[in-house]
C-alpha cells in the first residue's frame, strides 16, 4: 500500500502541474484585457465591436505550448518515480538492468527532435481548439451585452461599464481570472496525465508497475463520487482506469499513486458505491471526464517503441543480452546508432552495453567509427535459446 512518503510524493507532483498551467493565467488574462480595450475602442468610435483576429492563433499557440510542456513532464516525472522505485529494490538480481531500462527512458525524453515535438503540438492543436471554443462561450455574451447596449441607445459609459462588469464576472481579466485558472489548471492535468500514461506504457515501466492507488485531498471540498474513489486499488490493466484517471472533473485534485510489482503489501480494493448522507453515491468520473487521456495523446516515444517491438525480440530479452542479439541479427556487425533504433533504446544506453559486452569477449568496439562487431563467442551465445539466463541480464 502507499507509504506517506509515495503519498506526499505525489502531491508533490500534483502542484507542479497545477503551478505549470497557472503560469499561462496571467499572460492570457492580458490578453483579454486588450481584448476588452479593442471592444470599448470599437464602440468610441461607433464601429459594430468585434474581436481580434489574431485572438484564436495566440490563444491556441499558448494553450498548445502548456499542454506539450505537461505531457512531457508529467511522462518524466513517471520514469523519475520508477527509478526510486527499482532502486529499493537492488537486492533483485534483475534489479541492474531494470535500472538501465528505466535510466534509458529517462534518456530517451530528450532525443525528441523538432519534429517530434512538432508532432506533439499538433495533436494538443486540436485540444486547443476546443478550449478556445470554452473561452468563447465566457466572453460572447459580454460582446453581446455590448451590442445590446448600443443598439437600445444608452450612453457609450454605460456600455463600457456593463462590458467591464460582464468581462469580470466571465472570471479572464486581471484581478478575476478564476475561469481561466479552472481552463489552464484542468487542461493541464489532463496533459499531464496523458504524458503519465503514455509512460506507464513503456515496456520498462510496465515491467515493473503492478498497478494504481486512487486518493483524494480528503477534505470538504472533495466531491461525492471521486470521496467514492479513495483507496481503490487495481491492476494497471484493470479497466476502471479507463474512465476513471484523473483529473475525473473540472479542477479535480485527485491523484493516483504507483504501486510497484515489488511492493510490499498489495491489497486490492474493488470499487463499489458508498452511501453519502443517505444517498448512494456510485465510484465514477464528472460526465466529460470518463475517459483515460492518454489514449489520445500518443507521444512519439512510444511509437519508436512500437518499431523496436517489431523486432520480435521475445518478452524477457533484456539489457545487454538484447543489444547483442540485435547485433548479431544485423549479420554481426553495426553501428551504435543503428542498434539503438532496434531495440528502442537511447544510444548512450547501448554504448554502456557494448562496453561490458566487450569486457565479457562478446563484442569488439571500434571507437573510431562508433560501429561493433559480434565475436565468435559471442555469436554462438546468441545462436542459443535467449531465453537462457547468460549472464549478462
């Protein structure tokens, strides 16, 4: 079960995403600001008021930013967490290239080109889109009590005034920004929470992830369903996960907590309605928030995993033992770079592997052209079954 430190880890975790799309609050408030200016401009001058139309592509090229920026970090974050995690379990005898595998995800975050990243953006693109669509909907009808305002003829200051109150009470200007706090805040989890999941699937983590533990802050502000959710406890693979990870509503404060293979004590909790002040309240996400965000946004990472799986290396080849295997299936001799696409992993990682290959007289390594060449030896060991335990897993 969590320990208080795994707990106050992940609250941790929490406000950092919170702190991350707070960061975008005020700039965008700015924003709206001078999106009122031009309204009120418009009306001083007697033109119908419209808003700018450059305001959709800043707007959306700010949210697209912060939700590529949480997806990342929230991915990060995971491998951090998994890394602690294997670490406590040195006494393992796979713990060393759990390690490795794990270090290399870490790794592989920041070979993310231009490209990569590009790719990233487009898909949170399109969610920027739809949040723009929600800014709308707390600003039109301000422009639209503007235009009401001039059409029944009253005084220019009074418009003004109206449209000032009504931008106020939308919660998007300076001194009132609790709407676009909820947007970035929620959006952001979200973001983060798919970069979660998208790490949750790499091949080294769900080696060693058991499953999730839900908690709420647990206090009076929690909301009947998601009090529901509290402890439950389930495989990773369960499918409750899939309609039930947070952020499960609008400025949601849940979290899930990792429970590792190697933990302790693992003790399911099924979910199952509770009765709150005579009502019975079933365990489940706000309708709009039934769904596992990571499904959506799938990161490039996971795609070059996807190419390496199409390898066939069987499931328990691992560490060292598959960097040669590759080696010998491309004939016996390769460049580091090549070996690295194969199996998905980060080519610093691979260059650690060849060097105890070569320690173990498997392997030869010509530094001069960053390429190795499979030994006698070491061609024999990969003829054999891999699944036999070589050594050097």
């Amino acid at each position: 079960m969590p320990t208080a430190a795994d707990i106050r880890r992940a609250d941790e975790r929490s406000d950092e995403a919170d702190a991350l799309g707070l960061t975008r609050v005020g700039r965008t408030a700015r924003m709206m600001l001078d999106v009122q200016r031009k309204l009120i401009a418009d009306t001083e001058a007697g033109r119908r008021p419209s808003l700018p139309r450059d305001l959709q592509s800043r707007f959306e090229a700010d949210m697209a930013d912060t939700l590529v920026a949480g997806h990342l970090l929230g991915r990060a974050d995971v491998f951090e967490e998994a890394e602690r995690a294997v670490k406590r379990s040195r006494q393992n005898r796979l713990a060393l290239d759990r390690i490795d595998q794990v270090t290399s995800g870490i790794e592989a975050r920041f070979e993310l080109n231009d490209r990569d990243v590009d790719a990233l953006r487009r898909q949170y693109g399109e969610r920027a889109k739809s949040i723009f669509q929600q800014l709308q909907s707390l600003i039109l009808p301000a422009v639209a009590a503007l235009s009401e305002s001039i059409t029944v003829a009253e005084t220019v200051p009074v418009a003004v005034a109206r449209l000032r109150t009504a931008f106020r009470s939308a919660g998007v200007v300076p001194g009132s920004t609790s709407a676009l706090e909820t947007l970035y805040r929620t959006n952001t989890r979200l973001a983060w929470s798919a970069g979660e999941d998208n790490a949750d699937q790499d091949a080294a983590i769900r080696e060693i992830l058991w499953g999730y533990t839900y908690r709420t802050v647990g206090d009076d502000r929690v909301r009947p369903n998601h009090a529901a959710m509290d402890n439950i406890t389930l495989p990773v693979d369960d499918p409750f996960w899939n309609e039930n990870r947070p952020p499960n509503g609008y400025n949601c404060r849940c979290i899930l907590i990792r429970v590792f293979n190697d933990d302790p004590v693992i003790n399911v909790v099924q979910p199952e309605p509770v009765d709150v002040d005579g009502i019975i309240v079933q365990p489940q996400a706000d309708p709009g928030f039934q769904y596992n965000p990571g499904r959506f946004n799938r990161d490039v990472l996971n795609m070059r995993q996807a190419r390496a799986a199409s390898m066939s290396f069987p499931p328990n080849v691992r560490g060292r033992f598959r960097t040669l295997l590759a080696l010998h299936r491309r004939g016996g001799s390769a460049r580091l770079a090549d070996l690295a696409s194969d199996i998905g992993r980060a080519k610093s990682t691979v260059t650690s592997h060849i060097s105890n290959l070569v320690d173990d007289g498997l392997v030869e390594h010509d530094a001069a052209s960053w390429g190795c060449t499979i030994t006698r030896r070491g061609a024999d060991l990969a003829d054999q079954n891999p699944r036999r335990d070589c050594g050097c897993q």
